[in-house]
C-alpha cells in the first residue's frame, strides 16, 4: 500500500517518481489539457 | 468548535438491538455501511441483519426509507455511481465525525472514479456529517449537489471536509446549490465544514457554488484556497433572485508559496444581487486585497468582517 501525497490517500499499485497516484496523475493531464484549452480559446478573442 | 465524536455511541445506539421490535422497514430505522475486511465490518456484520447491514453506501440507500439514517464506518468508500438521496428527510452520517476524524477517516471519494457528482439530493430535510469528501478532479466535478432537479429545503451539511485535489483547471468544487435561475435550495446550513482547495479554476465556479439558493447559511466554515488564481472563488454568488443569505464567522485562508498577496477571491458577488444579506464576522488571511475578501457591490448588506485584522470598508 502507497500513500499519495497529492490526494492524501492510500492506493494500491505504482506511484509515479514523485509519489502521486494514478487518480492525481490523470487528473493533472485532464487541467494541463483544461488550460491549454482556455488558452487557445483566449488568444482567438 | 465541536469535538470529535462517535455518534453511535453519544446516541447509545446498540447494533444489535436496533431492530428489536421490527419487521416491516418503517421510519427512523438506521443502517448500516462498513468496509469489508475492517474490524467494523465483522463487528457488525455478526449483529445487524443482512436486511440492514451493507457494504457500499449505494446498498444501503437502496433500502433505506424516508426519515432513516445511514451510519457509515470508517474506509474510503468509492461507489460507482452517485449517492443519490431521494429520501425525505434523510440523515448520511459518518459514525465517526469531527474536525480531524473527518479528514481521514470515512471518505466519500470519486476522484480517479466515476465522473460524477458524490452525493446528490433533490428532496427535504438532508443531512450529511463527518465526511471527507473527494470530488472527481475536472471542471464538472462536485462533492454535493443540492436541488438540481427540484427545490430542495432545509439541508443540513456540517463536520464534513471537502478536499478538492489540487490539478491545475480540473480543480473540481465542493457544494453547489441549485441551478441558475430554475430550482431553489431553500434554507440550506452548511456548518462547521473544512474547505481545502487548490487549483486555477478559471471558469469561474466556486467552493461553493450558490446558484439558486434562497436563506442559505453559511457559518463557522473554514476555507483554504491554495491558489493565486483571480477566478478562484471560495463562495461564488450567482446573479440570482430571493438571496438573503446569511455568511458569518467563517475563515478565509489564501495560500500560494512564495506569493504574500494571492488575488484569489474569497466571497465573489455578482453586482446585481446585495441589500438583504447579512455578510458579518469573517475573517481573512492572505488575500491581496479588501475586494478580494468581498468582491462586487454589497457594501448594503456588510457587517463587520475583517482582513487581516482591518475592518473590511465598503467601496
């Protein structure tokens, strides 16, 4: 059992190197993704 | 501040005498959620009938009537679709609740689950306490979504703590309240809870979203917002009719390493709404300025609220 520093929880299975867990490192892709989004839509106005 | 509790025992509930005097599932019965391979879970699985034993939140729900309670022990609970209340006057309880047992003890949790809100409730008189609760990191991400679908009076939220995972512009939100300009949460109470969130959350959504939400009562909250994000809001109060709302002696916390002033916005405002609300005894930390401590015009309905130990000063 790991314990994710990013979410604050136990889980099972491999932390990436900085020790967060596969929920925390999915959803940091999802607001990347999420501001590059809003990025693009503010430099088109 | 309320002390951490055990409810089962201050109510001198006794597992295996709850059903004494049963049969037919009627009012005010109570059941009971554990996690297998707990010592909870044996516990209770050998004195509570499997009629009101369970262990997911959702098989409980499924059972339980109106005016019931369901008493949830310790473990992270990952259900796979939304705790949907539907019962009136509902009581979701962690069996252990207060300040610190809340942030890790029993958690409802859909971040890395299911897209969808944690708990939702469109019927009267619900109340949730002693939670942790972990919403799905994203932009429609909720820990509790109140009156969505109908008007929803009286709901009761305290002891809890909302943690939404710091993740950039996927920062989820904790409680939202009604929907813009169609159903109304009236009279809703959210006491005592522990607000964490960080994130940049530019599309201008709130910890707690006040949508259409009539008489809430925002008291004694705490709210830390690890973010310098200008469209970060702590309470975001949508342009909305009949507001009334009461928000006091709550605390606001922004924090950012390595910035002293965060332009993060505690009590966002929209213009057209004020004069028939009490903002009054709230404290702020942290934030660069009186207008991101109360933003907009509600100089009519301010009390005395204080930033970093000034009185806040209408504009």
């Amino acid at each position: 059992m790991n314990y994710c520093t990013k979410c604050m929880s136990n889980f099972e299975g491999k932390a990436n190197k900085e020790g967060f867990c596969s929920a925390c490192v999915d959803a940091i892709k999802r607001g990347k993704a999420q501001t590059r989004k809003l990025e693009a839509k503010s430099k088109k106005k | 501040m309320i002390k951490n509790r055990n409810i089962a025992a201050d109510a001198g509930i006794e597992p295996s005498k709850v059903m004494m005097g049963g049969g037919a599932l009627g009012p005010r019965e109570i059941f009971y959620v554990a996690k297998s391979g707990t010592a909870e879970y044996a516990y209770l699985q050998a004195r509570v009938p499997e009629t009101h034993f369970f262990g997911t939140i959702n098989g409980a729900m499924a059972r339980a009537g109106d005016s019931s309670t369901v008493l949830v022990y310790p473990g992270q609970y990952k259900e796979t679709a939304t705790i949907n209340v539907t019962q009136s006057n509902f009581k979701l309880l962690a069996a252990e609740i207060g300040p610190n047992k809340a942030m890790i003890r029993t958690e409802i949790r859909q971040h890395g689950n299911a897209e969808v809100p944690c708990v939702t409730c469109n019927v009267h008189g619900f109340e949730m306490a002693g939670f942790r609760v972990t919403p799905y990191s994203s932009n429609v991400g909720t820990g509790v979504l109140l009156g969505s679908s109908a008007n929803t009076y009286g709901a009761f939220l305290h002891d809890n703590y909302f943690y939404q995972v710091e993740v950039g512009d996927a920062m989820a939100n904790a409680i939202t309240l009604g929907v813009d300009d169609s159903f109304d949460c009236d009279s809703t109470y959210i006491f005592n809870n522990h607000f964490f969130a960080g994130g940049n959350r530019t599309n201008g959504v709130g910890i707690v979203e006040w949508n259409s939400a009539t008489r809430t009562v925002i008291e004694k909250n705490t709210f830390f917002q690890y973010t310098n994000h200008t469209q970060n809001y702590a309470i975001n109060i949508y342009d909305a009719p009949g507001f009334r709302g009461q928000i006091y002696d709550n605390r606001f916390f922004a924090a950012e390493i390595g910035v002293t002033a965060k332009v993060c916005v505690a009590i966002n405002n929209p213009t057209s709404v004020g004069g028939d609300s009490m903002i009054d005894g709230n404290k702020f930390v942290g934030y660069s300025g009186d207008d991101q401590c109360i933003a907009s015009s509600i100089d009519n309905c301010l009390g005395l609220n204080y930033h970093n130990e000034d009185v806040i000063a209408g504009s």
